[in-house]
C-alpha cells in the first residue's frame, strides 16, 4: 500500500497494542523533505516470538531511518526482563522463508538505516519500494508489567542512489594444495553483535595463523559482500550465517553467496529440515553450535538427524565443552557403513578477549577453496586445536603397510589384524596424550609429546586422540590443547 507525504501526515492515530501499535505523524517537519512516523505499543507476556509492526513506505524516498526503544522496568529476582531485538522485513512480506528480508541488528544496536546504496551492518541496500513493510520485534524476555515499546521512522525524500552491485569473496584463493589448513568458521563481526569490521577480523585472522574464515552472522547475511577485500590477505572466506532460533542456534558453512537461512522457528514447529536442506542445496554444511551451552535458547533442541557436523569446542573450554565432548563420543559406535558426525572447533569471536582461532579447526584438504575445504570438514578429516602453535600427527597402520589418518577408515585382513597407532605433537609441552576408543579412555601418556599404542579392530572400533593439559581439578581432565576426530578401524 503506497502512501503519499500528505496521506502519511494525516494517518490517524489508533490504540496502541502489539498487533495494532500507534501512529504518530510529526506535527511539524524542520526538513521539508523528511517525513517522521512514530509507531508504539505494548507486548504483553506470554506473546509470540516475533511481532510484526507495519509501516507504510510512501513514493519517492531515498533513505529510510528507523530507531526503537523500550521500557526496562525492574523485575523481581529470578524473574526476566524485558529484552527486544528488532528487524525489517519490505513489501514482499514476512513470511518464513524470508523473500522480504532486509535486515536483523537483534539487540545489538537501537538504530539503523536503508539506502538503495548502503545500509547499517545487519541489513541489505536496494530499492525502498513503496508499500506495507514491517518492523521485525523479537520480544526475547517480558517483564510481567508488559514490554513498552516505541519505534521511530524517517523518510527522506529525494533521488535515489545507483543501487551498487554485490561483490562477493572469492571461492578459492593461493594455497598450498593438499595440506593441512586452519580455519575458525564462527565469527562474528558488526554485521551483528560483534565489535570489529570484516576488515579488522581478517587481519585478526591471518595473524592467528588461519587460512579460512565463514562468516557467520547472527540470522543476516549481509555481510557477505563485506569481505571481498580480504583475498587480498591470503584468507579464504567462506558466505554463511548462525541461525539464532529460540531453542538452538546452527552454523551454515560455505552457503552460496547471498543466501538467507530463515531461523523464525522452534524445534516443536517441525520446519527446521526445510531449511537444513536449504543449507545444502546452497552448497553448505549444517553444523549445531555450542550444543550444550547453559545460556537462554543456545542449547540445541532439534537433534541431529540433519546435521553434517557439529561444533565441539566453542571459545575458551568450559564444562558445557566437556559434556558436548562426551555427548558426541557416545554417538561413535564404529558399524559398518554408519553415518556419523565430524567434530569442529571455532572462536565464537565476538570482541576482545574473544581470540580468533582460539580454538581453530585444522582440516586436510586438496586446496585452499570453499569445496576442497568443505570437502575435508565433510569428511572428518580434522582435529582441533587450541592456537595455531599446536599441530597434531595421528595415524594407524598395519604390517602389511595399511594406513588411515584422522577421518579415515582403515582396513584389515581381520578382526585380529595388529594395528600401530602414532600419535606425536608439537606446540603442547607438558600436555598428557590420551587415547579413546569405542570403550573409553584407553591409553595415557603423561607429559608426552609422543606415544605408539597397539590394538585390533576387534578390541577398538574406533580410536581418537586427545592432547590435554594438567587437570586443575583431578581427576577430572584438564582442557584440550587439541583433540581429533575418529580413525576408524573395519575388519
């Protein structure tokens, strides 16, 4: 529905509820060729998890602005309160799949703005059509007194600007063929709620020892067209987006440029396979993150029947790290022909002190491109690593000269066939070296920078590493310096 200036100055005000919020038309206009609406309400408790606010775009405008506030009025202990994130959706809608989408800040900033040109980090340039938009609010916490809230819109008439084209990061760059490369595919910059550049972060990066990056914004992607500089650095960037929904959050690694994962949906809904196939028919890798963080919505709900890996090791190890650890052990059985999940480690960067790389996957690939690294991760061809100072050499042979490396499967004459496990690492001095198989833990070398250890498939289905520092609380482990995923043993 397009309105005119005059039209929009004289909407009429209505009451002021979630569904249907008031509108307020500037009495007076300093610049004659801006337009000012103010749009509010209340949420009460117990709403949905998103409202939709609509606001009618008139001809003609050349920028749009929109700011929002709201009451935090004290609650009592233990009681949430009010908390809302906020987003845009344009004329095309809201409904999931998100043909309408033009931006998601979250709570991250209280304003931003539209340009066919330019926009805020979180949201996407192009044509400001005229017609019934709607302002996105994610209401994350209610206090029982209702969440007030009031939203401001300015239209700024004029020309509008050439649009400017996308310009994406390179899907390879210079590498060293196959080898060992680092990557941290979970960062997040002020296209969302983090506090550097692209520009800063693949400096951050490429000084943390990485090859690769996946930016991984909370439910946008408009930064994909931010990082087509850092080629230039020599850092391989792979287009993705962390789907925050309301009962976990997920990773898509290495999605097609451009493409928009929807996330406005609970596990109880049953639409979250919808968009895990999305995630691959775009190129990507379906990856749950911090399954077991303890903070409101992180923990993952939907299972992990669509899932091509899962993130392990989220920034600095805490105990919720060690129960995703032993959580996806349990899921190791080593049948022949099964399905299982490759484990990956990432930064979460967010701002200082959050350490890019810190942790860091390190996957064997053919090159330094978005398939031959996908690839890899697919595989399992990986382990993780606390910094780039720590590397990992893990590996099983038999006498008759078989050999499997971290992801692989070796192969046996039979379920008695000796097999030589070697394990060595640099970077960890004063590390124990731990050995896991299908039983548990299964070998310790204290304070070990190497370690041979024999057995057969018929006694280890299959056998990881482990490289730990000194437990500050026995016995419970220490944290990893690095761990590994399976070599998996087959007679």
């Amino acid at each position: 529905m397009a309105l005119s200036r005059r039209a929009l100055l004289a909407q009429a005000t209505v009451a002021a509820t979630a569904a249907t919020p008031s509108v307020t038309a500037a009495a007076a206009e300093p610049d004659p060729d801006t337009t000012t609406t103010t749009l509010s309400g209340t949420i009460p408790p117990g709403a949905p998890d998103f409202v939709y606010v609509p606001l009618d775009v008139p001809p003609g405008i050349r920028e749009l602005r929109v700011s929002y506030r709201y009451d935090k009025p004290p609650t009592p202990p233990g009681t949430p309160g009010n908390a809302l994130d906020i987003g845009l959706f344009d004329q095309r809608g809201t409904a999931l799949g998100g043909r309408g989408f033009r931006g998601w800040s979250g709570g991250a900033r209280s304003e931003f703005f539209l340009r066919t040109d330019d926009a805020t980090p979180g949201y996407l340039p192009g044509p400001l059509e005229p017609g019934r938009w709607y302002i996105a609010l994610g209401p994350y916490g209610v206090a029982p007194q209702g969440l007030p809230y009031e939203i401001t819109a300015t239209f700024a008439f004029g020309d509008a600007a050439p649009v400017v084209p996308a310009a994406y990061p390179p899907e390879r760059v210079a590498g060293r063929g196959r080898a060992w490369y680092r990557g941290d595919c979970h960062v997040h910059s002020v296209h969302s709620d983090g506090r550097r550049t692209p520009a800063e972060i693949a400096g951050l990066a490429r000084a943390a020892g990485l090859d690769f990056i996946n930016s991984s914004e909370h439910n946008t992607h408009s930064a994909h067209t931010a990082w087509s500089g850092a080629a230039a650095t020599g850092l391989l960037v792979l287009t993705g987006e962390e789907v925050t929904t309301r009962t976990g959050h997920v990773l898509a690694v290495g999605t097609d440029p451009g493409t928009f994962v929807d996330w406005r949906y609970r596990a109880r809904d049953g639409r979250f396979e919808r968009f895990a196939r999305a995630v691959r028919r775009a190129g990507g890798l379906v990856v749950p993150a911090h399954p077991h963080a303890t903070c409101v919505g992180c923990a993952w709900k939907f299972g992990f029947g669509e899932a091509d890996a899962v993130e392990i090791w989220n920034g600095a190890w805490t105990p919720d790290d060690e129960v995703s650890l032993a959580s996806w052990d349990a899921t190791l059985r080593g049948s022949h022909g099964e399905q299982w999940l490759p484990a990956l480690a990432h930064s979460d960067y967010h701002r200082d002190p959050d350490r890019i790389g810190g942790p860091q996957t390190v996957v064997l690939a053919d090159d330094l491109s978005r398939t031959a690294i996908l690839a890899g991760l697919r595989a399992g061809r990986a382990y993780a690593a606390e910094s780039c100072a720590v590397s990992v050499d893990f590996s099983a042979v038999t006498p008759r000269g078989g050999h499997a490396g971290i992801g692989e499967r070796l192969r046996c004459a039979d379920p008695g066939t000796e097999v030589l496990v070697r394990l060595s690492v640099t970077g960890a001095e004063g590390c124990d070296l731990r050995l896991v198989t299908d039983q548990g833990l299964a070998f310790t070398a204290p304070q070990a920078t190497s370690l041979e250890w024999r057995t057969t498939p018929q006694r280890a289905a299959y056998v990881r590493a482990e490289v730990r520092h000194p437990s500050p609380t026995p016995p419970l482990p220490g944290p990893p310096a690095a761990f590994t995923n399976p070599i998996w043993l087959a007679a």
